[in-house]
C-alpha cells in the first residue's frame, strides 16, 4: 500500500469562458458551471502528499478504493509500540466538505486536521476522496461512501493496517456536507448483507442541510459576506449537487433526525458551530433523540472553522472538538 501513488486532479481553466458559454451558475471564487455543462473549479487550496512530520506519531498514504469511479482515500494511521496495552483501535471513515462539489482529501486544511484527529483519538483515519457534483450529482457521493466500506470489508485481511484496526468499531464521520454523506452512507448500512463491519456510531461536524423555509440562523448569518458559507453559496451548492428538478425539500437536504429511526447506529456526535448558518437545523436534528444523540455546541465560531478558521478562538475550539471526539469515541468525559 505505501508505494500507491495517486494523481489529483482539479479542473481549472479561467479561460475557457468563450468556448463553453455563458456561466449558468457559480460559487464565486471555487466554482463556475457553463451552460455546456463544463466545471471550472478554482485552485484555491493547496493539494499536498500524504507525507507527515515524524514527530506527529502518524503514518499516512493513499489507497485505490475504485479505479473505474477514480476514488480513493487517504489512510492515517497511529503510529504503536509493542508495549501499547491497546492491540485494536477505531477506525474513523471520513467525509470531506465542500457543498458536494469541491473539495480534495488531498487538501492541505483536511490532511493537518484529520492527522492530528489520528494523533488525537488514537484511532485510524481513511479519509475518503468521493465523486464530486456537478459531473456526478447525488446520490454519487453517498454510493461512493458506501463502496468505500465494502471495500474495507475485502481489504481488512489483506492490508498492514488491518492488523491494528478493531473492524467492530467503525466511525462515519465528516464535515459540512461530508456530514450529510456520513449520515447517508450510514442509512444505506443500516441492514447490511454479508458485511464482516460494525458502525458503532457518527460524528456530524456542521452537517449541512437546508430547506426552501428559512431558519432564523440562515436569516441572522446567511447574508454575512465574511461568512465561509452564506445563504447564496449554500443555495448553489444545494442547485448544483442535487437530481435534476430537485429543490431544497428533497430528502437528500433534510436533517438526520428524518431518517434517523432507520438506522441501526447506536451513537451519534453532532458538533455545532454557534455563528454558522446551520446552526438551527443542526439544533433541531437532534431534538428528542437525546438517548441516542451527543450534541456539542462551539461558541463564537462559525462554518468550518476547524480547518479554514485562523483566529485564536478557532484554533483553541479545534483542539477543544478534537478532545471531545476523542471522548465520544472512548466514552468518557473530557471535563474530568
């Protein structure tokens, strides 16, 4: 597995407007839609190896996970000794952000985030580099999640990493709409055939979902053009990810608590950023499933602010969310 090598490839050609046409819809800044269906995607965060600083404890390389769909994941894994008491560790399967539409787990922001994740919760990381829309709207993505655990099911006797992962103890996990994804991709498992895995749970991290009725943090953030992501950009996510025809009230856009019943998870962490405009409705899936349902809110800080924010408040809540995952997945309490 270490000598994989994957090419990673973002489509950026600012200069093609003429020959594709007019724009028909665009996030400014990261991606422009032509009316000949071409995908323009801007490179505006850096794509890094899965080379990692030795004195972080963790090893890191990437692994072929379908080569007809081209995706693959980026596997972290804690670096053991043979005195550790701990034979197995978790395994968190995570999703990247980026409205369905962008986003790379080659990206330098997710590689620094999900390496100290690994450090951290002294669990495994495979973080996974799914289909993006619009080229592939959903349900791409969340096949891609599910293909991602069958194949985990046929790697887990074939691979080095395999012999320190606990199989029984699987995490879907991911941001924005990586947290949607996992979320999916753990419905679609809740009656698995023939899969030698457990989910023992999810961690949501600012689960993106919408509705065509504002909430009234969509209302009070939503137009705050400082914001990492703002009522126009959420919409043209939702326009450019979704089947066609397809509006805001379509299933793929509600919340967790919806489908929740369905699935045969028995935790689930939803981490909530107090000045993201997904505030409320990551508030509200959690509503009456308290039993089942771990809800973190971060004060003062907004969409993504583990891996885009660069203020000290940010980066004190990042270390904050990390010790409280770490807690969750080990079931204790991190104020003691």
């Amino acid at each position: 597995m270490g000598g994989t090598k994957l090419t990673h490839v973002t489509t950026t050609n600012p200069n093609n407007s003429n020959i594709h046409g007019p724009v028909v819809d665009e996030v400014e800044g990261l991606i422009k839609v032509y009316k000949d269906g071409h995908v323009e995607r801007s490179q505006l965060l850096p794509c890094v190896d899965p080379s990692l600083p030795l004195e972080l404890g963790v090893t890191c390389s990437d692994v072929v996970i379908d080569k007809l769909t081209n995706v693959w994941a980026r596997l972290y894994v804690p670096m053991t000794t043979t005195k550790s008491s701990v034979s197995k560790l978790p395994l968190i399967v995570y999703f990247h952000g980026g409205g369905f539409c962008v986003g790379s787990a080659s990206w330098l922001c997710y590689h620094e985030f999900l390496a100290r994740l690994s450090a951290r919760s002294r669990c495994l990381v495979m973080s996974v580099n799914y289909r993006l829309a619009p080229e592939n709207p959903l349900p791409a993505a969340y096949e891609d999640g599910v293909n991602a655990i069958l194949w985990l099911n046929k790697a887990r006797n074939d691979n080095f990493w395999a012999k320190q992962c606990d199989f029984g103890r699987i995490f879907l996990a991911g941001d924005s709409a990586g947290g949607n994804i996992a979320q999916q991709v753990a419905a679609r498992l809740a009656s698995p055939e023939d899969l030698a895995l457990k989910i023992e749970g999810t961690i949501l991290i600012q689960p993106f979902y919408s509705g065509e009725e504002r909430t009234e943090s969509e209302r009070r953030v939503g137009n705050d053009k400082r914001a990492v992501l703002t009522l126009a950009s959420s919409d043209a996510w939702w326009r450019m990810s979704l089947p066609r025809g397809a509006n805001r009230e379509h299933p793929y856009c509600k919340p967790v608590k919806m489908i929740i019943k369905s699935s045969t998870v028995t935790r689930t962490m939803v981490c909530v950023a107090e000045m993201d405009l997904l505030m409320d409705s990551n508030m509200e899936m959690c509503d009456g499933n308290e039993d089942v349902i771990k809800r973190v809110l971060h004060k003062g800080v907004g969409h993504a602010f583990h891996i885009l924010g660069k203020s000290q408040l940010a980066h004190t809540t990042t270390l904050e969310m990390l010790c409280q995952i770490d807690a969750f997945i080990h079931h204790y309490d991190p104020l003691n």
